[in-house]
C-alpha cells in the first residue's frame, strides 16, 4: 500500500455541498430581483454556469468575466436587464452563507489530521471560500488553503499546482494525493502536475474522458481504506 503523506482536497461537491449551497443563494437573488424561481430557471443557470466555469478552466475566459456576466445573461433571457457586477455581489453574499457539509466531510479531516498534512485546493473566490470553511468547522483542521483567485491560476493549469507544491513545506509528489469530485479541474490537473489522484463520485458518474483517476470513491469515509488507517469513531 502506498504511503501518503500529504492530501490535497477539494472543498465543492467534496467537503461542502455546492449544489445545495448555489441552490439557496439563487433562489435568495431571484427573490431580490423579484424574478420567479423556477427549475427550469435554475437548470438554464447552471447550464449557463457549467459552460463558463469550463472555458475559465481552459484558460479561454477570465475570471471576472465569469462573474460578472454569468447572471446578466441568465436575467435577460427572462426578460430583465441588470448589472452583472451587481447581481455577482448580492449573490456572492448569499453564497457565502452556504457551508452545508458533505456526509462526513468534518470527521474525516478530524481524523486524519493528525496522520496527514492536509490542504485545500480550491477553484472560487478567497473571501467566500474562506467563510464557508469557517462556518463549516473545516477551516482549522486544514494547514493552507489555497484558492485560484489568490494564486493567479487556476486547477487544472500546472501552474497552479505548481505554485501550491512550492508552498507546502517538504512536498513530495510520490506522497502526495488529490481528492476532488471534477474529472477536469482535479483528476486531469492532478494527473498533470504528478500527482495520485482519487475521484469521489457519489453519484456513480461515467467517465468517458481519457483521465483516469488513480482510486475512486463514492464514500468520503472509503478513503480511510486507501489511506492505510482505521475510521475514528467517535
């Protein structure tokens, strides 16, 4: 069994629940714009979202283009006209609230702090990130935490990995490993830059791109098995 000794997580759709946490807060700027939630609304946001995030990711948008266009463009195709910049910002408050936890999310870096250096890796932006960690109880059991907006990079570009590997004190790649849900920012970035890869797929999703990922996972608390150490019970 291979021995790590450092793990690199990713905090959306790993530790904290995103999509719960967009949900909230989409529905929250709707009822401030006085615009109907709907799900066909929040299905053509997320659409909308998806295809933003990747092109960042790609290095074909940046990311206050992202941001500040994304919900200007959802509103007007309902027929109300904003400022995407303002929209962001009320948006980004009531996100900011939103640190639901994955199912075993906080005991899992409980127990392994004392065996592993953990850091977050985290595409977003700082000062959101960091209160949702905060509001979570995730934040103190983490050494560093490093998010793209910060880094001037972003997962999956090598370079971010790069700038994150210089940071961690004696950093190996042979014992380092990344645990992430995206198959793109994660896996591929990881696979890139050196790294052991874990997927976590809770929703058993097929993967039908060239990456494949070192484990994979549809429970946080597997990870204990390929780690090498046994589930702390509380």
């Amino acid at each position: 069994m291979k021995k790590y000794k450092t793990l690199l997580f990713d905090v959306d759709n790993t530790l904290l629940d995103f999509d719960a946490a967009e949900s909230a807060a989409l529905r929250l700027l709707c009822e401030n714009q006085r615009i109907s939630f709907t799900t066909e609304l929040e299905t053509r946001y997320k659409k909308i979202n998806k295809g933003l995030w990747r092109a960042f990711e790609e290095g074909k948008l940046d990311r206050d283009e992202l941001l500040n266009t994304r919900f200007s463009m959802l509103f007007k195709e309902y027929g109300h006209e904003a400022d995407g910049v303002v929209l962001e910002g009320i948006y980004r408050e009531f996100l900011s609230e939103g640190n639901q936890l994955i199912e075993g999310a906080l005991e899992l870096a409980a127990s392994l702090q004392d065996h592993f250096d953990l850091y977050i890796v985290t595409n977003g932006v700082s000062r959101t990130q960091e209160k949702r960690l905060r509001g979570s109880g995730l934040h103190p059991l983490f050494k560093g935490i490093f998010v793209s907006e910060d880094t001037g990079y972003q997962k999956p570009m090598k370079e971010y990995f790069d700038y994150v590997f210089a940071r961690i004190p004696n950093f190996s790649l042979e014992h380092g490993l990344i645990i992430g849900d995206s198959l793109n920012a994660d896996m591929k970035g990881g696979q890139m830059a050196g790294l052991d890869t874990c997927w976590y797929n809770p929703n058993k999703n097929r993967n039908s791109t060239d990456t494949k990922p070192a484990y994979e996972i549809q429970r946080l608390d597997e990870l204990y098995s390929i780690l090498g150490i046994k589930k702390h019970v509380v």
